[in-house]
C-alpha cells in the first residue's frame, strides 16, 4: 500500500523531514512543496507557494495525500491545518487556534500565566509612548517584541533604554514588521542559558525529543543582531536530567495538556524555546512547528521510523509507538550569505560540495540550480553542515573541518557553534 506524503516548507528543516521521510518503507511518494534544490534528490519538489492554502488543498486531493506535514509557521497562521482537516485529510501540524502560541506571544503569555508556567513578566502596549513611559518606569532591562510573526527578527534585547525606545519606534511607529507589530511586549530581561526542547504529539499523548542548542545572534560569541538559528549542537551536556524531567512535564505536558482542556488541542510538534536561569527553566517562546536549524541535527539522532510517528499522530495513537534516539553528539553550523540577517544578494555559485566527507550531512535552504546542476545561492540562510561523533569536540572538529572546504562569494558563519556545550 504505502503512504503518500506532502512536505509543505522550502528550508534545510524540510529538507531533513524529506530526507528521513524517505527511508521509511511505509512511504509510496513524497513530494515538497515549494520544496529546494537539495529536496529534489529525496522527492518531487511542486511549484505551489507555502502560502496558497487554496492551491495546497486541491494539490492534496488531486494527488490522494493521506499526510501533509507542515513545516514552517507562516501556513499554519494561515489555517491550513483547519481547511485540509475539515475536508478530511490528515495533517501534522497544530489548527490555528492552537498554532497562536507561536503567532501571538500575548496568547503564549496568558496562557503560561494561567497554568504557572514560568516566564519573563510582560506588558503589552499599542501605542509608543506609554510603552517608552512604562520602560522608564522599570529597574530592569528589557526585551522589546512585536507580537506577531516576524521571521525570528522581531524581538530585540536591549541592553539600555535607549536601544529599547529605538526598538519600540521600529515596531509601532515605524511599522518594520507590518500588521505583526500593531502590538508589542515589553518583556523583562532574563539571564542563564538557552536551550530548544522539541515534542511530538497527537494532542493527548507526548514523545520528547532530545534537547538541542541553537545559537541566534549572528556573530561569535553571541555578538550582532537575532537570526533564524546559525547552528545548532545537540545534546546540551550542562542541562541536568533534573531541569530536563522539570521542563518535560512542568513546561511542555502542562501546556498540551491545557490546551486539550481548553478545546483547543495541540496536535504536531511543540518546540518551546527556554533560558535556565538561577531560578529555573523560563519560557522564551513557544513554536508550533521544528526549529531550523534544530530539525537539522535532530533527525539524524532519530532512530525510530518518522513515518510511522507522523502516521501515528495522524491517527492519534501516538502512545502505541516507542519512539527511539541515537547517543550520538551532533553539531550544525549554517553557511548564510553576506550581509544576513539585513539584506544580501543571491545568485552566488556554491563550491566545494563535491569534497564534503561522506559521514558529514548537507541541508540546503537558500540554493537554488541551474539546468547543468549548478548550485546558487538563494536566501540568506543557504545552507546547513551536520557532523556527528561520540562527544561534541568530535563532531565540531568534523564540522569546521568540512566548512572550510566550501566556499562562495560573502558566505560567512560563526566559528563558535557548539563550543560552550
Ligand atoms: P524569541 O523570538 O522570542 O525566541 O526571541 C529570540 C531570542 O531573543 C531568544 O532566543 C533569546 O535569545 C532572546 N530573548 C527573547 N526574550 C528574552 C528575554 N525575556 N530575556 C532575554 N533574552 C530574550
Ligand atoms: N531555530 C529557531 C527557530 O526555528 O525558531
């Protein structure tokens, strides 16, 4: 029989789903969509906009998709989940009522607020200068964010009040993210160690996967303004089996099971992001989907079928699978094209991928090819480097050494990815 199988995402994150997915002997075919030219060796990529829910929906029922896996959060907001459900086909990924604890960080508050899930205190503002009065007001510092979607750049940490009025002007006044800035939080400042913790649920029952660290700022040690991810390592070595079990069933647990209570069920994977701090793990911010570039270390540690657990969150009977993980230490180091996060060109021809050591994995994002197989730069973030080992030294060293041999105009990373594991 097998399964028929549709990614929705064009980053390295679908690009690790699509190549995992294709392992599964459950699976009949694959196809991704926008998709990229790294997704083209595992399956059919389908030129539909991520956001064209309409379009998506008559391309499931056209191809008798029994499973359509959402990656990234943008068609979630949209409702996609809802439409392909309400016709009666299976998607990973949470509704959009569920998916607002990612898209409305004021929702993410009120809801931790309700179940006593740590996190930074926040006040919400529309208009500018009460926000500037109110941060004038406090001792502490703060992080200024828009409220709604902004590709991971919404949110500054500023370190005087004179960056924080800056960052309150960009979002109301100056309206740099759109309608995701009609409103802001003016959140408490908190201090410790982040790390990524990631689960699958069928909304009732939850599998957690191993926890990862991604780094943001775009510079070595944490210098320069926030990114999608620049790297990843896995698994965070300071993070005691302690705070782990804590934030499992205090963070993760508690929030799905809310959500069920409040006829909102979670479905999908939750990945709530967390500082540990001197008083305990505190909520960052909850995602509605896989990090990027987390996903991209993850699944290589996954020893279990991804299929079988997408299938099995479909039909919710995800408490019969085992969900099973490798040991091994990992290390991701994205390449991103010059000038990223702020603007940049593409078009850049990528060299040296013929020369990566075959125990070294590649996920592409931003690259695109040319009708000889030529590959180009074409997004910010282009591409992902994972290496493996049995400590994270190894797996770093493996990784760098293989960075170097690839090259194209502007490419620039952080030398750093994994080092203070
Ligand atoms: P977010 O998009 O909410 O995850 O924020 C992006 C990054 O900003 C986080 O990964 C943190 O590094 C930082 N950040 C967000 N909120 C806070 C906070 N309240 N205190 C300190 N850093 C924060
Ligand atoms: N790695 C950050 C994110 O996916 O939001």
């Amino acid at each position: 029989m097998g399964i028929n199988v549709l990614i929705i995402g064009s980053g390295g994150r679908e690009h690790a789903i699509a190549w995992k997915l294709s392992q599964s002997p459950k699976l009949k075919k694959l196809w991704v969509l926008p998709g990229n030219a790294g997704i083209e060796d595992y399956a059919e990529t389908v030129d539909i906009k991520e956001t064209d829910i309409n379009a998506i929906c008559k391309f499931v029922e056209n191809n008798t998709i029994d499973l359509t896996i959402v990656g990234p959060e943008i068609p979630l907001a949209a409702g996609i989940t809802d439409t392909l459900n309400h016709q009666g086909f299976r998607v990973v990924g949470p509704t959009k009522a569920a998916a607002q604890l990612e898209t409305s960080k004021s929702f993410a508050k009120k809801i931790m607020h309700e179940n006593n899930i740590p996190t930074a205190h926040s006040e919400t503002f529309t208009d500018a200068f009460l926000a500037k009065e109110y941060i004038h007001k406090l001792e502490s510092l703060v992080v200024i964010k828009a409220d709604g979607l902004a590709a991971g750049k919404g949110v500054t940490v500023c370190d005087n009040s004179k960056e924080a009025e800056a960052a309150i002007e960009k979002i109301l006044i100056k309206k740099a993210y759109g309608d995701a800035g009609t409103k802001i939080l003016v959140e408490e400042r908190m201090f410790g160690r982040e790390t990524s913790a990631h689960a699958f649920t069928d909304g009732i029952s939850v599998k957690h996967m191993p926890f990862s660290c991604d780094h943001k700022p775009v510079y070595d040690n944490n210098l320069g303004p926030n990114t999608g991810g620049m790297g990843v390592y896995s698994p965070p070595l300071w993070l005691s089996d302690e705070i782990r079990k804590d934030i499992e069933q205090n963070i993760t647990e508690r929030i799905i099971k809310s959500m069920a209570q409040n006829k909102t069920p979670y479905t999908g994977i939750l990945y709530p992001g967390l500082m540990i701090t001197k008083t305990g793990p505190r909520v960052v911010e909850f995602n509605a989907r896989f990090g990027d570039p987390e996903t991209e270390v993850l699944l290589p540690k996954l020893e279990t079928d991804l299929l079988e657990i997408f299938d099995a969150i479909g039909d919710k009977r995800l408490s019969e699978i085992e969900v099973e993980w490798n040991n091994n230490a990992s290390v991701g180091v994205i390449l991103a094209s010059g000038g990223y996060p702020d603007s940049y060109e593409i078009g850049k021809r990528i060299h040296g991928l013929d020369n990566i050591d075959s125990n070294v994995q590649i996920f592409m994002s931003g690259v695109k090819s040319d009708e000889n197989n030529s590959l180009y730069t074409a997004g910010g973030r282009v591409l992902c480097l994972v290496a493996s080992g049995s400590s994270i030294d190894e797996a770093r060293e493996l990784a760098y050494s293989n960075v170097n041999r690839i090259s194209f105009e502007g490419m620039h990373y952080r030398t750093d990815i994994g080092s203070a594991s």
